[in-house]
C-alpha cells in the first residue's frame, strides 16, 4: 500500500474516534434523545415526536412546576417517560371532578387541550426529594395519580425536555406553570 493512503487513513480515524466520543459524552451526559411513545401529552407533545432533554437543567436550579420533565419510571420496568411536573416536595395535590389544586389552591392549566377525566384523586403529598407527574391529555395519561407510588425521585429525572425536533421543531424552555 501507500504510504499517503495509510497516513490519510489514520488521520481519518483519528477523527472518527474524536467524533464518536464526543457524539457519546454529549448523548450520555449532556441530553436525552427521546420518541413520545403513547398520547399522553397531547397535544402538547404528540405520539411519534422526537425531544431532547438537557441532563444537566437541575444541576445548579431546582425544578419548577410546569417543566416538562423526562425521568425513569420504575414501575415500568424503568422505561423513560416524560410528564409535566405539578407537585414540589411539601405540596399537596388534590384533585376533584378534573381539576388539580394545590396546597388548596385551584391551577389554571392552559395548556390542556382534552377533555378533562373528572375522577377525583388525592390527597397526595409530595415527599422530601420527590416530585408529582401528570401528563397533558389527562383522560389517556398512565401518570402519578394511577401508579402505586406516585412519587418520582429527584435522582430518577433525566431531564428537563428543552425542544421537539420532529416531526416540527418547537421550544419548550418556557414551559407554562400552572397558575
């Protein structure tokens, strides 16, 4: 062979290598790729979109109720899901005929779209270091009002999602909190 060609070679492979570990720190410490598997966040986020996540979002803030969250679900053979956030350590969560109240107080949801299940869950209090879940389309979410813990630890969340991709692109770090 050529001595250029084996020189070229190398230097190629360098900088696949290169790109392959940085293509795996950025993957696997700095964002979740994430498919919406079920239609749990209509019509926020819809089945088939595609999200990234930033890992680091909690590191130096606390997360704040209405964030779009991706966290493990071990219930769910630890499967990622991805709701949004509604109650903090020390709240509790209430809700009656669909609507979700808050240490008392009724929210304003405007981001929900569909028809509201109007079952009454709760009371519910938030544990030290656990968050409360609900995803947007309430009436064909799996979330914490149905899971025999419905808390989600602060060391199982993965992410605040940050963007939808695909199929359309749309920012989501001014995520609505209810009100």
């Amino acid at each position: 062979m050529n001595d250029r060609f084996i020189i070229e070679l190398k230097e190629w492979s360098k900088t696949l290598i290169i790109a392959l570990i940085i293509s795996l720190v950025i993957s696997r410490g700095i964002i979740v790729n994430a498919t919406v598997p079920t239609g749990s966040m209509k019509s926020t986020i819809e089945p088939g979109d595609r999200l990234i996540s930033y890992r680091l979002a909690y590191l130096h803030e606390e997360p704040e109720r209405g964030d779009i969250i991706t966290f493990i679900q071990h219930e769910d053979n630890d499967k990622m899901y991805v709701k949004r956030l509604i109650g903090l350590p020390g709240d509790e969560i209430n809700i009656v005929k669909g609507k979700v109240y808050i240490n008392g107080d009724a929210t304003e949801e405007p981001y929900l779209n569909e028809k509201l299940d109007l079952k009454d869950y709760g009371p519910f209090i938030v544990p030290e270091g656990h968050y409360f879940f609900l995803g947007d389309n309430r009436t064909n979410s799996g979330d914490s009002r149905k899971w025999s813990n419905p808390y989600i630890s602060e060391a199982d969340l993965t992410g605040k999602v940050i963007f939808k991709y695909f199929p359309s692109f749309e920012v989501f770090v001014d995520n609505t909190e209810p009100e």
